[in-house]
C-alpha cells in the first residue's frame, strides 16, 4: 500500500510541477500572462523542436521572468546530453523561483552529472525554503529526495551521515518508501560493516522489490559473515533474476547500487 501512496504524491507533484502554466495568475501583467499563453503554445510542437523552442525563446524575451520558460526550454538540452546549455537555463529557473525548480536541479545533479556536492547544496536550501521534511520526489518517480540526499552523501564518502538522513525519514510519517530504499540502505550497512542490519534491510526490500540487486548483496554480506551456503543461494538468485531482467533498469542513467551480470558472476567465481 505505501508502494502505490507514493505513486500517487509523485503523480500529484510531477501534474503540478510539469503540467502548463494557469496563465489567468498573471492576468494583471499583460506582457506576462501572453508570455505565459505563448510558452504553453509549446506543447503543441514535439518536444526540442525548433517550433518548440522558438515559443519558449519567444515566452522569455516577452516576460524574463518567467521561470517555466527557462526551465522547459532547459529539458531538451538535459535530453540531448548538452548539460553546459541545460545548467545555464536550469540555474536562470532556480534563481527566478528556487522553491519550484531546485528539486529538478538537484535530481539532474544527481542522475546525470553525479555533481554529489551540488546535490547537497540544492536539496539543504530546498529544506530552509520550506521548513519541512518532506521536499518532494526525484523526476523519476522511484526516491523521495531524502533518499536522494542520503546517497549524495554516500557518494562523497559519508556513509554514517547517510544512514542516519535515511532512519530518520523512515520514521517520518509523510515519507513513503520507494522501490529501492531497503536495498539502499542495506547496502549502506553493508559498506559500514553493519552485516546484520545489511540483511535485515535487504530482507525487507526482497518483500517490497524482489531484484537481482538484492539477492547479489545478500549473497556478499552472508560471504563475509562466512555463511557460504546462505551465500550460494543468493548469488544464483542473483544470477537467476539478472537474467530473467528483474534487475534495476533505466534507458536515461545507471542508479546507485545497480550490478551487472559481471557483478554476479565474479563473485560466483569467488566462492
């Protein structure tokens, strides 16, 4: 159930965050509010087109303060790996209205550049602006950003600080679990030589998201435990679910903690 209640606040933030712009909120600025009705034009054109293109380009010259011009302008770039085009245009959003942008931003710093520091920085001062815990989810749908800070951090070696971002929102009431956090967070202890907690959380996360992933982390926490029978049989579930693609996946970029076939049959062959 918190499974599909997380769907829901994602497809609640994203139709609020990415749907068109209510032009009438503008109606008292006229330059502006036909700004607004220009940028929404956009979507009439495939996405990155030059017809595309030209009604954002054509938005933001009539209104410069206009944020969602800049940032649906910014998207196209994000999509075609041209990340200096994108940065220029994302950072004009943010600094136009921080509050609504820095949660892409962030994700993006994250998913694409692995910029771990900059990530930091953008979700710390989303935090201040709103003054609650819960900041949203990333673009993807699969992480409420706390686990996306947690692993920022992990990611400039600070496991321990990592661990406790993650047990903390885990008791929160509005955090909801993603389809990835035990696994996470199991590895974490795992890296942090917690073996016992490893399994406990990786234990869980095979009742939410059963992934080759997760058996793989299974099998090498219970080899360093010297369990090498509990060790075998997870590392050919591994094998087994890699195969049969029930494995973490994107076509846009490589998560944390994802493995490869590779992964699985090197430490088969320590065994």
């Amino acid at each position: 159930m918190r499974k599909y209640l997380f769907i829901l606040v994602l497809t609640t933030f994203q139709v609020a965050l990415y749907g068109q712009q209510n032009c009438e909120l503008l109606k008292e600025d006229p330059e502006c509010y036909e700004a607004c009705l220009k940028m929404n034009q956009e979507s009439l054109h495939h996405q990155g087109s030059f017809a595309s293109q030209k009604h954002l380009s054509d938005a933001i010259e009539m209104c410069p303060s206009l944020s969602n011009a800049y940032f649906e302008k910014s998207v196209a770039f994000l999509k075609r790996g041209m990340f200096v085009e994108w940065k220029e245009l994302m950072d004009k959003a943010v600094e136009l209205n921080p509050e609504q942008h820095l949660s892409y931003r962030a994700w993006c710093q994250f998913s694409f550049l692995h910029n771990y520091e900059e990530t930091i920085k953008d979700l710390t001062k989303l935090s201040d602006l709103k003054g609650k815990s819960f900041l949203g989810v990333g673009q993807s749908g699969d992480y409420d950003l706390r686990m996306v800070l947690a692993l920022s951090y992990k990611f400039i070696d600070q496991k321990e600080k990592a661990i406790k971002i993650i047990e903390t929102a885990m008791i929160d009431k509005d955090y909801y679990v993603g389809l990835y956090d035990y696994l996470h967070l199991g590895v974490l202890y795992l890296e942090n030589g917690q073996l016992d907690k490893a399994i406990e959380s990786l234990e869980k996360q095979v009742d939410e998201n059963e992934l080759s992933e997760v058996r793989y982390y299974l099998g090498k926490t219970f080899l360093l435990q010297g369990n090498r029978t509990e060790a075998k049989k997870n590392i050919e579930s591994a094998l087994e679910l890699y195969r049969s693609n029930k494995k973490m996946h994107s076509y846009y970029y490589e998560f944390a903690d994802q493995v490869y076939e590779k992964d699985i049959t090197d430490l088969q062959n320590r065994m």
